[in-house]
C-alpha cells in the first residue's frame, strides 16, 4: 500500500487544505469505525448516516487525512481536504493514479458471476506475475476508487470488478478504471428497475469498452445470446469461452460426479486439458472458465489450469458447500439471486444425488415484471425441489403461492429467522438444502445461524 500526501489529493481533487498540507495517508475507508493509524477517511453523506458527523471520531482512531465536504480543524499534524464533493475528489484522485499505473488492468463486468470470476482471475494471474484486486465486491464508484488507493502499484496486474445499477454508472467507473482488458461474465435480468430491459443492461455495461487503453481486448461468454452481439457492436479484438463450437476455449462436462462436481473437458486452440472442478453449480464453471481464459491469452500455459485447481478461491456466500454435523449439506448462495440465476443452480442441481429443499429469497430490482418472475421461479422449482421456503415481500409470497400448487411442502414468511424451524423440520443426512435471494433479504444471516447451531464438519 502506497503513501500519498494531503497536497496531492488537494491538488488533484480541486480541494482546499487545513491544517498539515504535507500529513500523509495510506488506504482509505468511508466508515470511521475501521480506520486505522494513517488512514485516509473519505466522509460520504448517505441517505441516513452523514460521514462528516464521524469526522472527530476518525481522527481519534488515527486517520491522518480526512476528506469532507464540512469544514473542521485537524489534529495538529493532521490534514482535513475540503470538497464540495468528497465523493467527486476520491474519483478524480484515483483516475489520476490509475493512469500512473504501468501493469494492466482488468475489468470485470456482468449481470452474475463477477466476484467468483474476478477471484478466479486474481489467482490465475497470481501464477503468471504479482497480482491485485479488489476486497469483496467493492465494485462500484465508492468500492472502485477506495480499490485503486488502496492499491499494489508493484503488481503487474489488477483485477477490478466494475458493478452498476443505474444508466451512466459504467462511464464513470470506465473513466477512472480505464481497463486494458474487459472480460464479461453474463447478461442477466438485474437492475430492471433501474435499467428497464435486458437490452439496456448489455448497452449499459458495454459502456466500458469504450474507454479501452492499448494494448486491449476482451472476453466474452459465448453462450449468453446478449453478449454474442459484442462482435457486431464493436470492432475490438475479441476472445470467447463457452460450450459453443466456435469458443476460443472451448469446454465440455464428460461426467457429473454428484455433490463433488464437474469432470469437464477444455479444448484451446491445440492444447487441451481434463479438470475435475469441486462446483456444485454449472455457472461456476463459466466463471472459471472465462478465468482460464484469460491466462491462456496471457500465458499459453494450459497447465496453469491444474495449477490453479490445489486452492481455489472461495466467495463469501457464493457457492460455498457446508457440510453440517447431522448430516445435512448446506449450500450457501445467499449472497445475491436473479431468475437466471435461481434456474441455472436448480437445473445444475438436478445431478447431485439428493433430495432438495431450498429457502429461496424475494428477488430485487425486476421492474414491471418482477411479479411474472417470481411466479415463473415459482414454477420451475416445483418441478426440482422436494420442499420450498420463501422468504420476503408480496413477491416472495407469489413465488410460495405458485409452488404451493404442487402440493409439496412449503411455506412462507417475512422473516428469516422463520426459515430455521422450517429447515430443521425437513433435513437428514440425505439432504442438500440451497440458500439463496437477494442482498436486502439478509439470507446470509440465516446461513451463519444454521452453521452456529447444527455445526460444520472440517
């Protein structure tokens, strides 16, 4: 992590400085509860809390630089920069480093997958050469700038996932990120109501290749039908993975191994390659593959693949597989859901061998359709799952209502917490159980109750 002095995020920023022009920072945080000695503390006004209330409390955990829109005296020694937009000042400053970086960067883009896929690619690259990328899903215009601050410069590549949910998102993270690389994951129906259609999803997150620095290119997911019409809407090198024939990297499943995964098959140009991936659900190995790719390209090596398989990465509440002390497997996906999302992990789920029950979550952000969605869901898990819990709004309550015309066990609630009794009732050493909905539905803490009570074997 680098230093950076308080004149020259002044300067870079168009702010004003009081106190110690010459204080000096490194890493930045926007909650003043986690600063650490020399921190940089960026006060955001939200929509309930006021950054610039918890300036004094920053300074009193150690920040040496403080960046606000409300003007205070420092400690001595301290730095305050004064901004109209704090928020505005942190883009610009890290814009201005992004351009001083001499590695390449990648942007990571998509409906689903962009987290998984970006681990992924952080320890592909960490094979080739020394690699940075972002904590979690800090992926948009507050995530991304606190990324680049907090930044390896030594790295010869980052590996930045580029979230939005509203038009004009992904031009401002482009204009900071500036990607050499874009690798895109999927097109989905999320944002809906922010973004309307599908097709303004793609024109949104394609935004990006606009802002390409040479020498670029980018992937794509050849399978998804909205990102095949990238080749069409721009004349930029491009490279494509997937199960279609005229995949760059082109795979296969040749055997479904259960609860253990995928033995699938990779073919790039003349090299090839058998894996036996540890995924109980089909749209991780798109993630891995796009990954795979992108140090095939970088490397030639497809020996990185098996390299990279002895420890892979995992993403908080994104697939990850419990196995509980009664017996029971716990698949936590709790982290965010879609339509698409919930059909592909139900789909994959019908090779594992066991019976399924799954709390499923209300599903943000559809737009005019989200009751159609739901009901679809509805449907469609009927036709997979031995048992269904549904947790949310009036949407959560059409999903339970569609399944309830199976006749299979079901139930609804508002609350999570309802879901325990639920599964408790239903699981045995013959059970999977999928957890997955949407961020706002707090199905992670669910997760982290059940794993407190019943136990994890290790």
């Amino acid at each position: 992590m680098k230093y950076f002095a308080a004149e020259e995020l002044a300067k870079i920023g168009e702010a004003n400085i009081l106190g110690n022009s010459s204080a000096i920072f490194k890493g930045v945080s926007y909650d003043s509860r986690s600063v650490v000695p020399e921190n940089l503390f960026v006060a955001v006004k939200g929509e309930k809390v006021d950054g610039n209330d918890y300036i004094e409390k920053a300074f009193e955990n150690g920040a040496s630089v403080v960046l606000a829109s409300r003007k205070t005296t420092p400690p001595e020694g301290c730095a305050l920069v004064y901004s109209a937009s704090p928020e505005k000042t942190i883009e610009n400053f890290a814009a201005s480093l992004r351009e001083k970086f001499g590695g390449r960067v990648i942007g990571i883009i998509g409906s689903v997958g962009k987290t998984t896929t970006k681990d992924f690619c952080a320890k592909f690259l960490s094979e080739i050469d020394l690699t940075y990328s972002n904590e979690g899903n800090k992926n948009n215009l507050l995530g991304v700038p606190q990324t680049i601050v907090n930044a390896d410069f030594e790295a010869k590549y980052w590996v930045l996932e580029m979230g939005i949910s509203t038009p004009s998102e992904m031009e401002a993270l482009a204009k900071i990120v500036k990607p050499n690389i874009v690798l895109f994951t999927a097109i989905k129906p999320v944002h809906l109501e922010f973004l309307k259609s599908i097709d303004n999803v793609l024109l949104e997150k394609s935004k990006a290749l606009n802002y390409l620095v040479a020498p670029s290119f980018y992937i794509y997911n050849k399978d998804d039908s909205y990102l095949n019409k990238l080749p069409q809407m721009f004349n930029i090198e491009s490279h494509s993975f997937g199960m279609s024939n005229h995949s760059d990297l082109r795979f296969a499943i040749v055997e479904r191994l259960g609860i253990d995964g995928f033995k699938v098959n990779f073919d790039f140009g003349k090299q090839s390659c058998t894996l036996s991936l540890p995924f109980l659900n089909i749209a991780n190995i798109y993630n891995f593959a796009g990954a795979f790719l992108l140090s095939l390209i970088l490397s030639g090596d497809i020996k990185i693949g098996e390299k990279v398989l002895n420890n892979l990465p995992a993403s908080s509440h994104r697939g990850i597989v419990y196995r509980l002390k009664n017996g029971a497997i716990l698949y936590d996906d709790s982290y965010n859901s879609n339509p698409e999302a919930v059909k592909t992990l139900l789909q994959s789920a019908k090779s594992w061998g066991k019976k399924i029950i799954a709390v499923l979550g209300e599903m943000k952000e559809l737009g005019e359709d989200s009751e159609q969605y739901h009901k679809e869901t509805g449907r469609f898990s009927s036709e997979i799952l031995s048992s269904l819990f549904c947790v949310g709004g009036k949407d959560a309550e059409i999903m339970f209502e569609t399944f309830k015309k199976s006749n299979k066990p079901c139930s609804y609630s508002s609350d999570w917490k309802d879901g325990k009794d639920f599964l408790k009732s239903k699981m045995d050493q013959e059970t999977i159980i999928i957890v997955k909905g949407s961020r706002a539905i707090a199905l992670d803490k669910l997760v982290e109750d059940l794993i407190k009570e019943i136990g994890v074997n290790q």
